[in-house]
C-alpha cells in the first residue's frame, strides 16, 4: 500500500511540475513582436563586434551577467537602473517564496518518510503547486516590465538572444561536424 501511495505522489508532484512550467512558459509573442525574417535579417557579427570591444583597460576584467545584458542590449543609463530595479523588486517577491517552498519539501519529505497520513502529503503537494504557479507570475511581470523598457532595437537583440539560447543544444553537433 505504501508504494501505491508514493506512486501516487510522485505522479501528483510531476503533474505539478508541469504545472510550474506551464505557469512559466512565456506569454504568446505580442503581434508587434520581432518576425522571424525581420530576426534572419538581424547582423549578428556586428553584435559580436560592438560587444567584443570591451571598455578601454576592461581587457581582463570579468563581467556580471547584469553588466552583459546591459551590453548587449545596449541600454542607457535610466534603461539599466530600471533594470535594476525589476531585479531587485523580483528577488524581493521570490525569496519568500522559495523559503516556503523549501520548507514545504522538506514537510513533504518527512511526510513520506514517516508514512504520514495521504491527506496531509496531498495538501502539501497542493501548496507546493500553488507556491510554483506564484513564482511563474512574478517572472512573468517581470519580463513583461522588462520588455517594455526597451526600444525596438533592443528587443530585436533581446529576441536574436532568445532564439540563441535555443539553438545552443544543437550546436555542439554542428560544431562536431565542422560546419560551423
């Protein structure tokens, strides 16, 4: 009976990772959104350029990923300050919510570990669930605010990095096979 009841918890928790991820998949593309013939067009080698050329004595000196995506972006100064200030407003309203939800997993845990009762571990798992479905909307405000801050260059860049992240998987396989 145990393992019939921990199957139905790992099943439950599964489905609430896909509800996590559902919660966190980004809104559909806006119709003024950048068209993909628009992105084909897009210079990436000037990209590369503006941002290989790091400031004057910054040769060796590392950057922070919010130094990058100011880069990259290009943003002015009020731009990166209110970068800034999204960052700082979405950490503030996801720490507690981690807290819970790490402390939730570790309840959930000792539940199971100790045959607790199924009602008490399926309301666990419930409040997990609605934890994870709250940190989906907070960074979904937060890239819709962040969006919104930019300008129409700029959220082309945004989109070419988009579409980046999304061919990295492949390619190592195009690199293995010296196509690139």
């Amino acid at each position: 009976m145990k393992r019939v009841g921990n199957f139905i918890i790992l099943i439950a928790l599964a489905v609430g990772s896909c509800g996590m991820l559902y919660a966190q998949k980004p809104a559909e593309r806006p119709a003024s959104s950048i068209s993909e013939q628009e992105l084909s067009r897009f210079d990436a080698s000037k990209l590369r350029a503006d941002f290989a050329a790091a400031p004057a004595g910054a040769k060796d000196q590392a950057y922070s990923p919010f130094d990058v995506v100011v880069q990259f972006l290009q943003l002015n100064s009020t731009q990166a300050q209110q970068f800034q200030q999204l960052l700082t407003a979405r950490q503030k309203a996801l720490e507690p919510l981690i807290q819970q939800i790490t402390a939730l997993n570790t309840q959930l845990q000792g539940l199971l570990d100790s045959d607790g009762p199924a009602p008490a571990i399926g309301q666990t798992v419930i409040q997990i669930h609605q934890l994870q479905v709250q940190v989906g909307q907070v960074q979904q405000s937060f890239l819709e605010q962040f969006q919104n801050l930019l300008d129409a260059d700029q959220r082309q860049r945004l989109e070419a990095a988009r579409l980046a992240a999304q061919l990295q998987p492949i390619v190592p396989a195009f690199q293995q096979l010296q196509l690139l």
